[in-house]
C-alpha cells in the first residue's frame, strides 16, 4: 500500500500540470478541436491554396503556362521565373529517386517530396500526383488528405491500373469506368470532408480504349465533382478540339515535345479551350542534358567549358543564400 502512494501521487501532479497549461486564460475562445496540428483551410478561405488555384483559373486571361516540378530547388525555379503555378510530376519525383515512372516510388516517399517542395515556395500554387490515388478508394481519401496538409492546391487522380506509368509510354492500361469514378468520387468527398484541394481528374483511356470513352470517363468526372479535367495523349488537334468541346469545366493538357499529344503555341491551346498547360519534364530533361555536357567536358577535357555554368553569386542566390542573410540580419540580437 505504500509503494502505491507515491505513484498515485506522481499521476495526480502530472494531470495537475496537463490540466494547467491546457487551461484557457479568463475570456479567451475556446481552442478549437486539434488546434495544434496546423491549419485547417476550407473553401473559400483565402489563405486556401485551392482557393488560390481556383481565383487563378477563374481571372486567368490566356492560358496558364504550368512548368513542372520535382523537389524544392525546381519549384523554387519555377517560382523565381515569375510563373504562377506548378505541378509536382511524378515522373520526376521518381527520376530523383533513380526510377522509371511505373509507381516504383511509394505514397510516403510522394508525400514527403510533397512537403518539401510546398515548404521551398513563397507564393504560387502547387497541384500534385497522386498517381492512382495508392489503392482503393480508402486510400485516395488518404493520400488526397495528405496532399492538401502538405500545401498543395491539388492533387491528380487518374484512372490507371496499379502500377501505372506515364501516359506517353507503351503498357498503359486502365481500370472500368465505374472504378475510375469511385477513385475521383472519393477524392471529392475527401476534399468536401476535410482540408480544402483542388481535384483534377485524369484519363488514360484514350490509349487503349479510344478517345469515346475518354471523353465519356471526363463528362462523369465532372458529374462526380472533379474542379478540373485531364484527358491524357490526345493524338491530333481535332481530339483535343474535341475534348475541349464536349468536356465542360477546367481542362489541362500536356505539352511534350516528342509525345503523342501535338505540341501546339500557348494561344492556339488557349482558343481551343484549355485552362492550363503542363510542362511536365522541361526542367528534367534540359537539366539531364545540361549535366550531360558538362560531365562529358570534365571527363573529356579535364575541366567544364566556360559558360556552361552558373557564376558562384547566381548560384548561392538561387539555392537561398541572400535570403538567409537577410533573414538571419532580421533577428541579430548583438
């Protein structure tokens, strides 16, 4: 009975001093249920990354041009450009990773390339992969909460079968219709439960299934909720003059080079209808080329010819260094 004492003693001090910095001063507002696990942003809140993205598509004037991301350096880029958005693709993400794009890269590891790459900008939106949403419909409803507590303003969900690949390359293929639409209807819900995100719905049907169902997969998208519409590789102008035509709502389209989709000037993208046009690997792949030459030269010439790269000041500018100082001479204390 003694032993026991001192225990009984030790829990009631501890409960006292939970109980006292818990407590709220005289008059103050209650504190709100998980107050402390970071801000809970619902639609039309303006400090709402999705209810920036959505005042961007809204007073746009000509199409958004959308160069995409794959960690904080890219994004910040991408910022320091003066675009107003960007996307994290997950084709890069897993390029950094040393991967193909054939889900080889795990929702955690996206999430957390989600978080840096929301935690390096200042300003612009991000809108994110989520790749076939890692599972079921339970799962898109947690990888969609995810996403929206990393900072993005939307998440794309697509209708591939698991494991997909990117949509340019050969053995894509994609789930029934009904599958497709209960991964977007429950994205939606997750987003009308929670914390505010855009959701963009994409299809891959046109490749294998014809550019019929696509654009039937889209019409039901948008019936399910969907903020924006993503009808993948589109084979000539007229498809995509299509889409844009029987599709209503927000619809993006990608702009690849040497993909199946025509690569077409921003104007004529704009009059067919498109909101917002995806780069998806500009800074990749003219990155990969650029570090190309430049091992090449060392290796070939024993140094990096002149001009091929950035002076010591650029470079410590872009990755942070001025801003540091300022910040850091903002809080000196002698």
């Amino acid at each position: 009975g003694a032993a026991v004492l001192p225990l009984c003693l030790a829990v009631a001090l501890i409960g006292w001093a939970t109980g006292r910095r818990t407590r709220p001063r005289p008059g103050a507002a209650p504190r709100a249920a998980g107050a402390g696990l970071g801000p809970k942003r619902t639609a039309g809140d303006p400090r709402s990354p999705a209810e920036k993205l959505r005042k961007l598509l809204a007073q746009r004037e000509k199409i958004i041009v959308m160069p995409c991301c794959y960690d904080g350096l890219t994004a910040k880029l991408i910022e320091r450009e003066g675009f107003q958005l960007t996307f994290m693709t997950g084709f890069g993400v897993s390029a950094v990773h040393g991967f193909a794009d054939c889900q080889l890269v795990s929702y955690q590891e996206m999430l957390e390339s989600a978080f840096r790459i929301c935690g390096s900008l200042q300003e612009i939106c991000c809108i994110g992969d989520g790749d076939t949403g890692y599972g079921n419909a339970v799962n898109v409803k947690r990888t969609v909460r995810g996403y929206a507590q990393a900072g993005m303003a939307g998440i794309m969900i697509e209708d591939q079968v698991a494991p997909k690949r990117c949509g340019h390359t050969k053995g894509t293929s994609v789930v029934s219709r009904a599958e497709a639409v209960a991964r977007v209807k429950a994205a939606c819900d997750a987003r009308d439960e929670g914390q505010d995100i855009c959701i963009m719905a994409r299809t891959d049907a046109r490749a294998t299934l014809g550019l019929d169902e696509a654009i039937d997969r889209c019409l039901a998208f948008v019936e399910a909720g969907a903020d924006i519409t993503f009808l993948e590789a589109p084979r000539s102008e007229e498809e995509m003059k299509r889409y844009c035509q029987e599709v209503p709502g927000y619809k993006m389209v990608n702009m690849l080079p040497s993909g199946k989709t025509p690569f077409l000037s921003h104007q004529l993208l704009h009059d067919l209808g498109f909101a917002i046009a995806a780069y998806p690997l500009t800074l990749l792949s003219a990155g990969l080329k650029a570090q190309e030459a430049a091992l090449q030269s060392l290796k070939q010439k024993g140094q990096v010819e002149a001009g091929m790269e950035l002076n010591f000041d650029k470079l410590k500018d872009i990755v942070g260094f001025n801003k540091y100082y300022s910040e850091e001479e903002r809080y000196r204390t002698s």
